[in-house]
C-alpha cells in the first residue's frame, strides 16, 4: 500500500491532476508538522548524538551555506571502510565500461538507467534487494554519517536512497534534466551525500551548488521550494538572479560532499570524461509517506543496529 502511494509520489509531478497534487501536498503536511516528523523529531532529542569536532564542523558548515565537503578519510578514520567501498566501486565501473563497450558493439544491454534520466548508469536502479552485506549500504547507516544526517536534519532521519552512478561523456549534447539547475522535490528535510569515485575536474560534470538556497537560507525564497513545486527555473533568469553565486566541486577521488538538495543544484554533465560516484540520501518520515520512494528494499539479516540505524532502515 505505502508502496503504491510512493510510487504514485514520483509520478504525481509529471501526471497529477490539481486534486491528487493538494492531497499528496495535504498528506506532506500533515507528517511533517504534526505526526510523522514530530515523532522523529521527539526521538531525536531524547537521544541526540554526540558528534566530534570533524562533524561539528561539517554540521555548521551545512547549518550556514546548505553544504560541506571534505576527504571521506577525515570523517571514517578506518581506511578499511575505504578500501572495501573502493574495490566494490571499482567493480561496478569496470562491468559498467564493458557494457558500455557491449552495447557500442550492437549488443544486447544489461545496464541499469531510469527514463528521463538516460545518461547515467546505475549500480542499483529501483527495487533492489539490499542487506548489511552490501557496504554501500553499511555507509549510509554508518554512524559517522547516520548522526551527522540526524543532527542536520534535527531528528532521526530515514535512509532513502543509495546508489553507485557512472555517467560516460557526453560530448556536445545538451544539458539535461538534473544537469540543469534545479531543487529536489523529495523533502526539506534533505541531505545527500556524493562521493567521488574518480578525480572530478569540470570536463567529468562536476557536482555544483547555490550556497544559501536551501529553505531557511538567505536565498530560499528564489523560486521557492514547495512540495511538488516547480523545481526547474528559467535557465536565463536562473543566471541572472544567482550572478556567479554558485560553487563547482572540482575535486579528488575520496572528496564527501554532503549537501541540502532542497537548494539549487545541478551535476553530471560529464563532457569528455566519465564521472563515477556513490550517492545516499537521508530525508524526514514525511517524506515517505507522501513524497519519495526508497530505491532499495533491506533485507535485515541479523546483525545488532542502534535504534537510530534500525530507525533509518525502517
Ligand atoms: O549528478 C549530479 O551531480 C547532481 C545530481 C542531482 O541533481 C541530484 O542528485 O539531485
């Protein structure tokens, strides 16, 4: 049932009609304010995290410009951590470019990609099975991230998404959907995480960001976020308004960059090199109960979970 409704969210944008937008608006809402939320927000406060000064500076950091990025190796000291994540990643690039190749060949494809968004290739896509064997997975529930992505978001945030993309150059095409400027329609109460997996320079479609643009930033009123508002703004304007306000994460493989997607952002416009990533995102109860959809479902299989770990997997 929750999954119908969910994935009745992801479409509701494109297909809804003015009653189905108020309700899925009215039930946002009503989560956020009142029920959902308040519990998490409850929950929260009573055990609220203790976090080293690492991530007290990433948290003010997200508190005052809407992001902060940072070597992965400065927030997850256990370079075992790393070295796992980094030959799983090496493994999904390596079968990415073979596909790749396969299909140059005319061969039938066995990649994952999401219409709409064609350009990237997908580790995990929607509808995976995933357990606590996988560790990318493992990331977005480990507590360095976990405690952070709760104190941003000021209560015990739900793991949302995670996922391995590889986007292969795209030469002289046009920019498209996320690659232009936009805000997430999924929550206020956002926060993703993009790993890079290769070093990142302007011509492998780097990450960019409007610092301030979240809700509660100085410029959150420019075209407003809104439950199922209109996210995409008039590029030329978009320009104008914003006058070179925003950052571009030109950095090296193993950078963490955390980040409000509710604010202005765009990526992925790899040009003549591919860029390859890990992407998590943690966002409110309200959020699943009205506006997003998990990509993954978690199969628990045993292992001994915080009640803030349990709380995000649920
Ligand atoms: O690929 C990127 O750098 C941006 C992705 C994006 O827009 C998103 O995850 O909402």
């Amino acid at each position: 049932m929750h999954r119908t409704r969910t994935r009745f969210a992801a479409r509701v944008n494109r297909f809804a009609t003015g009653l189905e937008r108020r309700g899925v608006v009215a039930t946002y809402e009503f989560h956020d304010r009142l029920l959902a939320n308040r519990q998490s927000r409850r929950r929260f406060s009573h055990q609220p995290p203790a976090l080293d000064e690492v991530q007290q500076g990433v948290l003010e950091r997200l508190r005052s410009e809407g992001y902060a990025s940072l070597p992965f190796s400065e927030l997850v000291a256990d370079r075992e951590v790393w070295r796992e994540l980094e030959a799983d990643a090496a493994e999904f690039v390596g079968a990415t470019e073979a596909g790749l190749a396969n299909e140059r060949e005319g061969g039938e494809s066995q990649l994952r990609r999401r219409a709409g968004k064609e350009f990237v290739v997908r580790k995990y896509s929607w509808g995976i099975p995933l357990a606590l064997d996988d560790p990318w997975l493992r990331l977005g529930i480990n507590a360095r991230l976990l405690d952070l992505a709760n104190a941003y978001l000021e209560m015990w945030a739900k793991l949302e998404y995670v996922d391995l993309w590889y986007t292969p150059p795209a030469g002289a095409d046009e920019r498209r959907s996320s690659q232009r400027w936009h805000r997430d329609f999924n929550d206020r109460h956002l926060l993703k995480a993009f790993i890079y997996l290769v070093d990142v320079d302007a011509e492998t479609g780097p990450f960019e960001y409007v610092p301030r643009s979240a809700p509660g930033g100085e410029l959150d009123a420019l075209w407003p976020w809104r439950p199922l508002g209109e996210n995409y703004p008039p590029e030329d304007e978009f320009a104008d308004r914003t006058d070179g306000r925003s950052v571009t994460f030109t950095a090296p493989k193993g950078t963490i960059i955390f980040c409000n997607t509710s604010g202005f952002h765009r990526g992925g416009f790899a040009t003549r090199k591919p860029r390859a990533l890990a992407t998590l995102t943690w966002d409110s109860p309200a959020s699943l109960k009205a506006l997003s959809e998990r990509n993954y479902v978690y199969t628990p299989n045993g292992s001994t979970l915080s009640e803030a770990q349990r709380y995000a997997l649920a």
